[in-house]
C-alpha cells in the first residue's frame, strides 16, 4: 500500500536544458533546470510542457512524467519518445534553451506501507517509476523491476532503473536482449515463488489488465499508472476522463490520478 497526495504547489514556470541526450532515431533524456519542480515534485507526478516554437501544433501543453529530481542543484529529468510534432520539437531542445513548464500535477506517493513492490513498466512507461524506485530503495523496501520492450534499443531508462532496483529483470517481444518473450510470464512465475506486495504497472494496457486480474485474485496489490490525452493537465477540459470501476461517473486522470489502485477504473 502507498500514500498518495494531490499536488499542493503547482505553478507555471520557465525550465532550461540543462543537458539534452539524444537515444537512438526514437527517444530523448532531457534534463532541464526548474528549481520550483525540483523542488516540490513527489514520485507518480508529472508535468504539462510547451516549447517555445510558436505553431498551431504546440497550443497546448504536452503531460510528461516527472523521471527524476535533484533537488541539490534545482533540475529534473523527462525520458520522452518521438511520436508527434511536440516531442519531435523537444528532441531539437539546444542546451539553456528556455521552455514552459506547468508542474508538478497529478497525485503523487508520499510513502510506503509495503517490504516489497514490484515495477512492471514497458517501453517509456519507465519514466513514471524510476523516482518511485529511488523513493522505495532510500526506505529500504524491496524493488522488483520487470522491463520490457519490443526490442533491446527501446529499454529506455534502462540505466536508471538498474541502480534503483534490487532486481531487473529484462524481457523483450525479439529476444534481442534479456528474456525472450512476455514479460506477464515472468511476474507470474516470480509470484509462484515470491511475494511482491504491491506491483506498480505503467506503458502497456494489455499489462494494467494483467495487474488488475491479479489484484482481484489476492496475489498482490496492484495500482496503475494511466496515460490519457490530456488537453490542461489540471481538471478543466476533461479530455482525460476514466471510468469509475466501482461507481458511476468518471476519474480525471490528470487530478485523481496518475496512478490509481487497480480496482478503482476501468481500463480504456
Ligand atoms: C500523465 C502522462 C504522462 C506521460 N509521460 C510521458 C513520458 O514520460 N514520456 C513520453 O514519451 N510520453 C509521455 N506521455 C505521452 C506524451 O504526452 C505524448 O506522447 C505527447 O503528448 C505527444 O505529443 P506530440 O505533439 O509529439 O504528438 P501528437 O502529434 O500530439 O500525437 C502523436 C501521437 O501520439 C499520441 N498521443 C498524444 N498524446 C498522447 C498521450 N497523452 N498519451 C498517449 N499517446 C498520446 C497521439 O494519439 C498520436 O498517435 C505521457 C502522457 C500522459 C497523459
Ligand atoms: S487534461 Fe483537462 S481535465 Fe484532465
């Protein structure tokens, strides 16, 4: 079980590249100065992002999970994949180039109430736990990680999650690297022999339906992280309305979530 809290502090703000690394043809770790989000930031949380580059394509904000914080030198951390105009213009961020940035948004894990969690993440859906991780390692709780991508190059974070994890295990969909095969196999043969208490999962519909099944069967707790269109980040436009599991009406991703317990929504 975790604590979770809404976002006390939020202000819009300017951010500067602090360091850009380019991944491949597909993703971006981009580490930008933002003392205020580095500052109030809790794991889970994320950010709504616009770059300078005044188009139509780019009116409205873009959510980014919060990857990382360093609160000694004010910066934080987005692992972002290239799919559309808006990341392809942040994957052309120089270093100091100025951005916006609203933050930090949505619920976020003040503390645990578990000796072990377990991380099933695919692709960019690292970027919501690896601070979770770096949170849950500092308090001695055990940290299972099961990554996993279609191929080896899209393991991104991959470096990040290592250090925060007492275990990591890699599964890909062509075998290029670590397990060959579906990583739902591996948490199930892990649950055989193992406990994991609480099992965060992000990235993957097919895998937040894995945890909910497992949830439901008492073999862990499981919570989920979703990622809807989101067009404010902050509960007006309800873009990113969810379906209550068990109650009539809608979760707004962007406030009551991120992350929920697996048994709270229906999953789209
Ligand atoms: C809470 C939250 C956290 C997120 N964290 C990350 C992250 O850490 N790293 C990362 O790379 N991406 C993350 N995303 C997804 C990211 O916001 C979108 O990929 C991005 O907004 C696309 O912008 P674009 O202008 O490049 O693409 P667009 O031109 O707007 O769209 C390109 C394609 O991406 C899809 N897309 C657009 N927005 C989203 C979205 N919100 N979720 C899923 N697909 C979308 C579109 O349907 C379309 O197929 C997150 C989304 C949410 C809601
Ligand atoms: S993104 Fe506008 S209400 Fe959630």
């Amino acid at each position: 079980m975790h604590i979770i809290e809404k976002a006390k502090e939020i202000k819009t703000t300017d951010a500067s590249v602090k360091s850009i690394r380019i991944i491949g043809s597909e993703y971006v770790d981009i580490e930008l100065n933002c003392p205020f989000v580095a500052e109030h930031a809790l794991p889970g949380q994320f950010v709504m992002v616009h770059t300078l580059n005044e188009t139509l394509q780019n009116l409205l904000y873009r959510p980014f999970d919060i990857a990382q914080t360093d609160r000694s030198n004010g910066s934080f951390r987005l692992l972002v994949k290239i799919t559309g105009k808006e990341t392809l213009n942040l994957s052309h961020l120089k270093t100091e180039e100025g951005i916006r940035v609203t933050g930090p948004l949505g619920k976020g894990i003040v503390d645990f109430d578990s000796r072990s969690i377990g991380l099933l993440v695919r692709g960019v859906g690292s970027a919501a736990v690896i601070s979770l991780a770096q949170k849950a390692r500092q308090e001695g709780i055990k940290v299972y990680t099961f990554f996993s991508a279609s191929t080896g190059e899209r393991l991104i974070g991959k470096e990040y999650l290592r250090e925060f994890s007492d275990e990591l295990f890699i599964i890909t969909d062509d075998g290029s690297e670590g397990h060959h095969g579906d990583a739902r196999e591996v948490v199930s043969s892990f649950l055989e022999k193992r406990e994991i208490q609480s099992l965060y999962t992000c990235g993957s519909r097919r895998f937040a339906r894995y945890v909910q099944g497992l949830n439901r069967e008492g073999k862990t707790e499981g919570y989920i992280f979703l990622e809807e269109l989101m067009g404010c980040g902050i509960g007006y436009c309800h873009g990113c309305a969810v379906k209550k599991a068990k109650a009539e009406g809608y979760y707004l991703v962007c406030v009551d979530g991120p992350i929920f317990s697996a048994d709270e929504v229906e999953i789209p």
